[in-house]
C-alpha cells in the first residue's frame, strides 16, 4: 500500500510539473508572432530587468525564509532531519538559481523562527509555508518579464507544492 501511494504522489509531482507552467500563464503562445525589434533606448528594457532582479531577490528572501524553518525544524525534532534536510537544500538549490546573475543579498539573516514542541505541529507549520511560498512564486511568475525567470518561478512553485504534498501524505516521522 504504501508503495503504491508514493507512485500515486510522484505521479501527482510530475503532472503538476507539467501542468502548473501552462496553467498558470507561464508559457508563451502557441503563436507569439514575429519577434519584436530590439529597442535601442531602452526604459522598458531596463525596467523589466530591474523588476526581474527585484523578483529574484524577494523569492530568494523568502527562500532563505524556508531554509531557517527547516532548518529551526530540524535543530528542534532531530528525528526529522532524514524526511525534511533534503528538502531544506532544495530551497538552497532554489535560491541559488533565483540568485543567479544578481548581487548578493546584503540585508539581515532570516529570524530564526520559533517551532512548534509537537513535531506533528511543527510539519503543519512547513507545509502551511510550503502552500504560501508556491503560492507567491505561482504570481511571481505571473509578473516575471523574462521567459527564463516566468519557468524557473513555476518550476520553483511546482517544487514547493510537491513538498507540501509529500509532507501532508508521509506525516511527521519523529
């Protein structure tokens, strides 16, 4: 039973994979039509590259949001560090890939976030952020100027809610 519930999940994984992009406008039409001509004085240029780095830089915080609740997570309920560590670096994967061509960020550290006693709780409170954060990156893409940077958010978005579906159907293993 419980092998057939990790293919029905990793099924799941890859249609949302595939699905999430085109659902959520993240792909160029079937016809986009001729390529428009470079335009040489550039405001609308600069401004969407300023607003695609701006977006890079807020989802890489909010990456490095999720890495200090994992890892809080894990420092708390050390029986969950074989189901949640690998999670956590993927969030690190995600962020060096939003970080990828911008400076690096200069601000504060994520607070470290307190965590829940109950182990069961403190998965409740991943996958609570895990929905928010694939939520955000699904409008994130929605905003995104670049081609590239519209994929990597949606992909972004689809690996946040696989997370939380694989913690809500494996539970806490403490």
């Amino acid at each position: 039973m419980q092998a057939r519930m990790r293919r029905r999940t990793l099924l799941g994984f890859a249609i949302v994979a595939a699905v999430v992009p085109a659902s959520i406008g993240c792909t160029p039409d079937a016809d986009p039509g001729p390529d428009p001509a470079p335009t040489t004085d550039g405001p609308t240029d600069d401004s969407t590259a300023s607003a695609d780095a701006a977006l890079r830089a807020a989802a890489a915080a909010a990456e490095n949001e999720l890495i200090a609740l994992y890892e809080a997570t894990i420092t708390a309920h050390a029986g969950l560090a074989a189901s949640l560590a690998p999670l956590a670096e993927q969030h690190r994967e995600h962020r060096a890939a939003l970080e990828a061509g911008i400076a690096p960020a200069t601000g504060n550290p994520p607070n470290v976030p307190t965590v829940s006693a109950d182990p069961g709780t403190a998965v409740a409170e991943i996958i609570t952020a895990e929905r928010r954060a694939a939520d955000a990156r699904t409008v994130d893409c929605e905003q995104a100027g670049a081609e590239d940077l519209a994929r990597l958010l949606a992909l972004i978005a689809a690996s946040e809610a696989s997370h939380s579906e694989a913690l809500s159907t494996t539970g806490p293993s403490s």
